[in-house]
C-alpha cells in the first residue's frame, strides 16, 4: 500500500521543464517593464507638470509686470504699459526742449553720441556711466510723480475738470493726424509714440489722467504767477545777471606769450590806460595805438559796448564791470594770459531797463511752482525693482 501511494504521488506532481524556465523568465521581465513604465509616465507627467507651471508662472509674471506692476510710485502699481506711456511723453518732451538759442536737448544729446535710431537700452550714456534707457527712465519716473502729485492735490482741492472728453478727443484728432502725416496705422502709430503694449484703448485711462493733471497745472500756476513785487525782489538779489553795462574796450596784444613779451604788452596797456581820463580821450588813443590799416576807431564809437549782460561778458572783465564799486570813468588793465592780452576797460554806466522783467517772472514761477510739487513729490517712495 505504501507503495501504491509513492506512485500516486509522483504522477500528480508537475515536471518543470526548460521551457517553463524560460516562459517565468519572460513574464517577470515583462512585469518589470510594466512596473518602469508606469513609474516612468508618472515621473514624465511630473515633469511635465512642473514645465508647464513655470510656463504659467513666467507667462503670469510678464502679464503682471506689463498689465499691473512695472514700478511703484507713492504705493501707487504703475503698470509697464502706463510707465512706457509717460517714458515716450517726458522723453520726447526732455528732447525738444531748447537751452542755446535754438539748439535743442535732442541736438545736445547728439553730440554726447546718442543716436535716436538705436534702442536706448544698448547705449552708454557717457555722463552717467549707465544706459540712456536708465537716464530716460529717471526722467520718466520724476514726471509720474509730479503727476501724480498734482492728481492728488487737484483732489485734495475739489477741483473739477469739465473739459475731460473735449480735451481727449482733441489729443485723438491730433494723434489721427500725426499717423496720417507718417503713413502709420492707428496700432503702428500708439506703438511708436507709446510704447510697445500700448493701444488707443489701454492707454486712454492714462492720457485722461495725464490730460486731467495739466489741466490743473495750468490752472495752479496761475494761482502761482510772480507779483511786481515778487519779479523785483528777485532781480535785486540778481542784478549781476540782469543788469546792462556800457563801457570801452581796447585789446593789447603781446607778440607772444612768454613773460617778457607779456611784460612788455602790460607795460603798453598801463600807458594807454594812464592816458584815459575821458570817452573821447579813450578812443583817440584806440586810434592811436590801433595797428597800420585799421579804421575801426575813426568813429567816437568804435570802442563802445553798450547794454552788455554778464552772459555775454568774459568772466574777468564782468567781475570788474558788474562791481557795485563801480563809477563812471573808472579805467582798468585786466589780462587774459590764455589769449596773450590785455583788456585795457573804460566804465561808463551799469543801468536796468525792465527787458527781462518777463523772464524773471517766469524764474520767480517756475521757483515756486517746484517748491510747491516739491512738498508733495519728496514724500513719495519709488521701487523699480531693479528694472533700470
């Protein structure tokens, strides 16, 4: 019986073969590669997770920086779109501005090597050592606080403005025009003289603002215009500048500028000098002491200068004219040793018209008006975060 049983048991028993080996091998490899790639998809999708956040993360930053915070100003999110409004207006403005009869800023900036047709950003300003994107950008945050300065008082003093859709309406017609003249379209022409993101409509809220702010502008510098008082008192503490000299000149030349030459030409200056007791006794000796062919003094007013300001006097010879020690027929020598000279000067009389009563008050304006944005403007903090 026993070994009955033996039997029964060993042919119930599975025989594993080579093959069957091979078949396990097989599927627990299989198994593996499912088990990789599954881990595998998980990690890519991962990955692919984290890639597409920081596309939204990127893509949210930009849009925030251009739609609501390129800078602050007095806590106050100044979008890039609006910063580059105020950039192109104060830039354009900055530019236009004249400073020697009709030289402009533009020119003067030419001259330093700024070049108009370049980006700002890939050019050094050689006075600042920084970009003129950054010299611009300065410039464009000072008007953003003086406007929003004047929004804020304009406010704090009720004021209205009644004349908000005429006077942007009138801007629109003008800008319509200005695209016509440059052949540009309505969107080529707000890029151009915007910025890069702006168009009519996201920058409309803007001008408003800005068109609000000169509006009360005006109406505050009124309120501010100099006083006879006040245009006098400035050009008593100015007079230098404004007042007008009539005196007599005569040049000595040395034949050069080695310190015998120079001796000699001073010696001949304190003669001619000596012998100037009167107008007419300095011109006779202009004559005199002219050089061969020269006719220039045969006329009483060949030495003459008549209502001569400081600004168009050299240095030396308006520290003398201008003194109020000043009285008429004082003579003097003065040298000019880069010339090889000597200025041999007769006073006549220092005198004031009232011609630049007009520009004083302007100077007396412009004084107060900054004083008084001033107060308003030096309170105000600024982040650029860096961007310039």
């Amino acid at each position: 019986m026993a070994g009955n049983n033996n039997t029964k048991n060993d042919s119930t028993q599975k025989i594993v073969t080579k093959y069957d080996k091979k078949m396990a091998k097989r599927k627990a490899e299989q198994r593996k590669q499912e088990r990789e790639s599954f881990i595998f998809k998980v990690v890519g999708i991962g990955v692919l997770a984290g890639i597409v956040l920081a596309l939204v993360i990127t893509l949210g930053t930009r849009y925030s920086r251009i739609h609501n915070k390129f800078i602050k100003v007095d806590s106050e999110n100044i979008s890039q779109i609006e910063f580059d409004m105020y950039y192109n207006i104060s830039k354009n403005a900055l530019l236009s501005q004249t400073f020697y009869g009709n030289t402009t800023m533009a020119d003067y900036f030419s001259y330093m090597g700024y070049k108009s047709s370049e980006n700002d950003k890939s050019q050094t300003n050689s006075q600042t050592g920084g970009t003129w994107y950054a010299y611009f950008a300065d410039n464009a945050v000072n008007t953003i606080k003086e406007t929003k300065a004047l929004l804020k008082d304009a406010a704090d003093n009720n004021y209205e403005y009644t004349t908000a859709d005429e006077d942007y309406n009138k801007l629109v017609e003008q800008a319509e025009s200005a695209a016509a003249a440059a052949s540009l379209d309505e969107k080529a022409y707000y890029k151009q003289n915007f910025g890069n993101y702006a168009t009519k409509k996201n920058i409309k809220s803007y001008l408003m603002e800005y068109l609000k702010a000169d509006a009360y502008r005006t109406e505050l510098t009124d309120s501010l215009k100099a006083t006879d008082d006040e245009v006098k008192q400035y050009y008593e503490e100015h007079k230098d500048t404004y007042d007008q000299v009539d005196y007599r000149e005569f040049t000595i030349k040395a034949v050069d500028t080695t310190d015998g030459e120079m001796q000699a030409a001073k010696a001949k200056a304190d003669e001619f000098a000596a012998g100037a007791v009167s107008e007419q006794a300095f011109n006779d000796l202009c004559k005199r002491y002219a050089d061969d062919g020269d006719t220039k003094y045969d006329d009483i007013n060949g030495s003459l200068f008549s209502k001569v300001v400081s600004s168009n006097m050299d240095t030396g010879t308006s520290d003398w004219l201008l003194s109020d020690d000043r009285k008429a027929g004082d003579v003097t020598v003065i040298e000019n040793s880069s010339s090889g000279c000597y200025y041999v000067l007769y006073f006549i009389n220092k005198s004031y018209d009232g011609s630049s009563d007009e520009t004083i008050a302007s100077n007396v304006l412009n004084n107060k008006y900054s004083e008084y944005i001033s107060n308003i403007t030096d309170s105000m903090q600024v982040d650029i975060y860096n961007r310039f």
